[in-house]
C-alpha cells in the first residue's frame, strides 16, 4: 500500500478521528499502565497532529485580531482624510 502525502493525510486524519489531545493521552497512560508499548508511537503522531492543528488555528486567530485592529485604524485615517478634503 503506497503511503498517502501531506494533504491525503491530513484529510484521513480529519475523517479517522474526532478524538481530543485528552482522549489521545489516556490512550498513552492505558499503554503505559499495560506496558503495552505497540501502538505508542500512532499516539504520539496523533497528538503532535492534533498539537499543531491547534497552534496553527491560535496563530491564524491572532492574525485575523491584528489585521482587525489595523482596518479599525485605517478607517479611522480614512474619515480623517475625508475631513480634511472637505474643508
């Protein structure tokens, strides 16, 4: 079976697993408890996966708030230069 890129595997993430990074860690602690180690390193790729989807949407809200913040100023000099062309 040929290994899916980038894109393909995010789609099958998206579509495989709705889990939460909390679920994704109780999964860790049942393999540690049962020292059952096989399917360890699925999880810790499912959380680094999870782990960068939510920085990634941080840093994209944080970029929609600043460029928030230079529209209000912007239209704040747009109604200044309209004054001041009616004068």
């Amino acid at each position: 079976m040929a290994e899916a890129g980038g894109a393909e595997m995010e789609e099958l993430m998206e579509e495989f697993s709705v889990r939460t990074l909390c679920d994704i860690f109780s999964d860790m602690r049942i393999a540690n408890r049962t020292r059952n180690y096989s399917y360890l390193k699925g999880l810790i790729e499912e959380a680094q996966y999870r782990a960068n989807r939510m920085e990634d949407h941080l840093y994209s809200r944080k970029s929609v708030e600043e460029l928030e913040k230079r529209r209000i100023k912007l239209k704040a000099e747009v109604k200044e230069l309209e004054k001041e062309s009616e004068k």
